[in-house]
C-alpha cells in the first residue's frame, strides 16, 4: 500500500527528494498528503539513510508537539534547591570530556564557602579516607564530591553502608561522579539522585548552557567584554562539537572541559580591564588560549593547526567590528546584557552544518549514518526487553505478591535501622557474647537490606517503573 502511494515509479517527481541536501524537505506533495508522517520516516530510511537522524528528530519533535526535543541546559542551584537532600547522595553518570566537579566547585563556593566543600579523585588507595572525610562533613553540615567512582566498583558497597548509617546535618551533600560501568552496585543507584551529565549536543545547546553557567557573574553594562566572551563561548563549543566528525574533524578525542572554558573566562576578563576599553592585542589572546589552555590537550601537529586557524578565524578585530561573521549565519551581537544574549542563542538553528566547523557539506553523511544505526539498534534493544516483559502476569504477580510488598512496607523503617551503629570494634570484642551478638545484628542489617532492595525491585516492576530481569524473576 505505501509503495502504491509514494509512485516511485514516476521518477520526475522524485527527483528533487533524490539529490537535495535535506531531502526531508523535498517530499512531493501530492504524495506527502497521502502519507503518514512515519511512513515518511521510513521512506527516508531505504532511500536516503544520509538524512535519517534528522527525519527521527523531526519526527519525534511532531510527535510530540515540541519544537525540540533537546534537554533545557543542567543548573546546579537549581538541582540543588528542589532536588537534594541530606540522606541522598547526588550521583552524575559522565560521559568522556564532560566533568561537573569544576561547576559543582564554583557554585559551592557561593553556596556554602570554598571552605566548605571537598573533593577526592578515588582510585589511589584513598577509600578509608574518603569514609573518615564523608563522616567529617555529614557532622559539620559540609559537602564532599567523591570522583571516579568508576574505579573502585568493589569498594562501593561499603560507601553505601556507611552513608546510611549516617546521622547528617541537613546542610551535609553528598555528590559522586562515575563513568558508566556494568559492575556499578544496582542499590547505590536505585538510592541515589541519579544525572546524566555530558556535553550538550550542538552548538546552540552548548552556548545555552555556558551563558547558564556565566548567569549569577555576568557583568552587565560591558559591552566589549559581553562581546569577547561570546566569541569564546562560541570558539569553545565549536571545538568541542567537532567531535561528532571524528576522524575528520579531529584526530582523537579530546577532553576539552568546563574547567578550559573557566580559565579561558578569567584569562581574557583580565585582558580586556587592562586594555581599558580598546581592543586588547589578538597575539596575546592566540598565545594564551594556544599555550596555556586548550593547546595543552592537542598532541596532534594536525589538529594543533585547525586550532590555530580557529583561534586566528574568531579572536580578531574584523569580528568585532562586524565586517565578519562567527559562521555565515552568526554574528557577534552588539549587546551588554545575558538577557539579549539568551534572546540571541534561543534563535539559532537546533541542527549544526558542517560548514559551520570548516568542513564539507557531506561529511555529515557519514555521522548521520552511523547515528541513526545507533539509535535503531537501541530501540531493537528496547523491543527485546518489551517481548521478555509480555512472559509474566502483571495482574497475578500483584495479586500474589502485594500483600507481601504492603506488609513489608509497614513494618520496614529503614531510619530506625540507621540508628544502629555497629563498629568494627564490637564485632572483635572480647566478650564473646557482646560479640556473638553483634555479629547477628550486623548480619541481619545485611538480610534486611537484600529483602528490602528485592522487594522494591519487584514493586517497580509490578507498577511498570522497573524492567523485569532473571534475576528479579527467580527472586520472585
């Protein structure tokens, strides 16, 4: 029925879809009012995968009634004041080059004071350390950033236990970073404040989310030093979404971060009030930003010159001047307040051209290839599980298993379990009943904490939230 309806045996008509450059545009339209909009989508998909990922997000943004489907850009205050709590740890899942520890450190030290918030990199032999520091801030009512808790999986359970034995200050947060990784303990994530922090995607989401970061210091009025900060807000996203065109845009992948983009800030703030309202001298600018910052993580001579070039392509006085633009459809905006430049930012395009980084129109191509495959193997992934979940009765596990989980829940109170403080030294004690006894209440903490953490996984999957596995199916 659809191949009936698209006529592609009448080429004419198809001829401007076959060779256009965003082919999704280019539907005849006596054919495209005949068909649905995922019937385009898979048009599209046999005859111009090239252009499939674009198709998806229009797709999506239809579906939806949206006008992007981009996430609004990560604020820390903002999490921080209608999300945290003392009793639940703040986990970020990152990505390769994204960090939130610079940000996180920024916004403590208006928050609470550089004094009160710590930070530990785990992976060096520093796990009891980072339990007599956890202890420290949860009675002073600090913050501790705990790094890398990728690196020491083993370890993990242990920090779980201890932090629920806790009894914290209401001031006290707990915040870990950890890269994705299959042997991370399922109960610290059930319980924790779970983020994914990574690199916004595109330019336009980039900029958003600096210029959120630069709100609370942005100094109003100043139009030279608004202007030369958008030109690095706008250099600093551009290197770093040409990573999407590897190994054609850059050789490897770089790990340029929130921290270059500070730096970069304060650098350059201190160039213009020396220059006292003239332009400040560009070698200074190129040199500084080359050698001293985002220069440092370029080992390649390749790479090094396409950095050149782009630091010697924005930081000049033509720019400024507006005799020449950002890219062919960006221009440094005459403005000196972030209000006009949030305006600004809202009004670009959600989708990046690669002519916008200095490459070729069909590089992109290639990335959309690869993408659109990606996201069509998760949603097989997605299915599969969706078939495993059609093999149990919804309605037979609730009715045989929910007075178990309402009677569990009645008489388990995790608070009055915390209160128990079992220390290694009871566990050796000398009396051997003292010790007797310890030893069976910190292995019925343990007990009840396996039937808790099962039993909660099956009401998630009874209520729809949780996905059935094996494991909760034996359990069960």
């Amino acid at each position: 029925k659809l191949v009936r309806a698209c006529q592609f045996e009448n080429e004419g008509i198809w001829n401007n879809f076959a060779v256009s450059a965003e082919c999704e545009k280019e539907f005849p339209g006596s054919i495209a009012a005949q068909i649905s909009a995922f019937q385009k989508l898979l048009v599209i998909k046999t005859f111009r995968p090239d252009r499939l990922e674009t198709a998806m997000n229009n797709f999506v943004c239809e579906a939806l009634g949206k006008k992007t489907i981009a996430p609004a850009p990560l604020s820390v205050k903002s999490l921080y004041e209608n999300d945290t709590d003392c009793f639940t740890p703040v986990l970020f899942i990152t990505s390769p080059g994204s960090d939130p520890s610079d940000e996180l450190q920024e916004f403590a030290s208006m928050e609470i004071g550089r004094q009160g918030y710590h930070e530990l990199a785990m992976g060096g032999g520093d796990n009891q350390i980072a339990i007599e520091i956890m202890k420290d801030c949860a009675e002073k009512g600090e913050w501790l950033c705990l790094k890398n808790l990728h690196l020491v999986t083993p370890w993990l359970a242990t920090l779980e236990k201890e932090f629920k034995l806790l009894q914290p200050d209401k001031k006290f947060r707990l915040w870990l970073t950890s890269e994705p990784h299959l042997k991370f303990p399922s109960i610290l994530l059930k319980t924790s404040l779970t983020i994914t922090y990574e690199s916004p995607p595109g330019i336009k989401n980039n900029l958003q989310r600096t210029y959120q970061s630069w709100a609370s210091t942005f100094e109003e009025g100043n139009l030279l030093k608004s202007q030369i900060l958008f030109i690095l807000a706008w250099f600093n996203s551009v290197i770093q979404e040409r990573r999407k065109y590897i190994p054609q845009g850059w050789s490897k992948y770089y790990e340029f971060s929130y921290g270059d983009l500070k730096a970069g800030e304060t650098i350059l703030s201190e160039i213009i009030e020396s220059s006292q309202g003239q332009l400040p001298q560009w070698e200074i600018v190129h040199g500084l930003l080359e050698n001293a910052i985002y220069g440092g993580r370029v080992d390649n001579p390749f790479d090094m010159r396409v950095l050149k070039t782009y630091l010697k392509q924005f930081f000049n006085g033509d720019i400024f001047q507006g005799a020449k633009k950002l890219s062919d459809i960006v221009q440094v905006p005459r403005a000196a307040s972030i209000k006009d430049y949030f305006q600004y930012i809202a009004q670009l395009s959600d989708h990046d051209k690669p002519m916008m980084f200095g490459l070729p129109p069909n590089i992109d191509r290639s990335v959309q290839r690869f993408n659109s495959q990606r996201y069509i193997n998760l949603l097989k992934a997605i299915t599969a599980v969706g078939k495993e979940d059609l093999k149990f009765d919804r309605e037979m596990w609730a009715k045989a298993l929910g007075p178990i989980l309402k009677l569990w829940k009645s008489i388990y109170k995790p608070d009055g379990f915390r209160a128990l403080k079992i220390k290694p030294g009871h566990l050796n004690s000398e009396d051997p009943v003292e010790a007797f006894t310890y030893m069976e209440a910190y292995s019925m903490l343990g007990t009840l904490q396996k039937i808790n953490e099962t039993l909660s996984s099956i009401a998630k999957v009874i209520k729809g939230t949780g996905m059935l596995t094996s494991r909760i199916e034996s359990e069960a």
